[in-house]
C-alpha cells in the first residue's frame, strides 16, 4: 500500500461529526480549566477551555511546543458549533 499526499492548496473547513462524547474528568485552575474527554470512543486527555478575545470560549485541543517555539496540537477535531457548546456545557456541569 502507498500513501500519497494530496494538496489542493484550499483549507476546508468543514466539521467533524460527534457520535458521542463523555467528559471524564474537569478541573478548575488559577489559569482555566482543564479536561478529559471521550470522543466517539477516543480518549483525549488535557483538554483546555479556551477563551477568544472577543471572550467566546473554545475546546484548546493538547499541544506541545515545536523546536521553533511555536505550540502544535497533536490532537485535533473540528466541531461544529452546536457540538463544542454541547460539550461546553458538559464540561461546566462537570465542575
């Protein structure tokens, strides 16, 4: 089998489909809040509960920094917006 990479040049920005999810674990820090989660049957652990600065939160999906100093996700889903309220609010009740 060969894989080959295949670039349009266009970014699609379209949403990953939630089957389920199942906040695990939520905990308020000084800095936000952390979580972990299930998501159509994968376990993500050390999620984080953003904020824009228009102050719209967001799921911040694990990162780590590369060697030119700048963060990458090494997870990541695109959710529609109705999904990341849904887990929002989850997250929230959690605490």
């Amino acid at each position: 089998m060969a894989f080959t990479k295949k670039n349009s040049g266009e970014k699609k920005a379209e949403s990953g489909k939630v089957i389920s999810f199942e906040i695990l674990k939520a905990t308020q820090y000084s800095w936000g809040v952390g979580f972990n989660m299930v998501l159509n049957g994968v376990t993500i652990y050390n999620c984080t509960v953003a904020e824009t600065k228009d102050g719209k939160y967001f799921i911040s999906f694990p990162s780590r920094k590369g060697s030119d100093g700048k963060w990458y996700s090494y997870v990541y889903f695109r959710f529609s917006e109705a999904d990341q309220n849904a887990i929002l609010e989850a997250v929230q009740n959690k605490l």
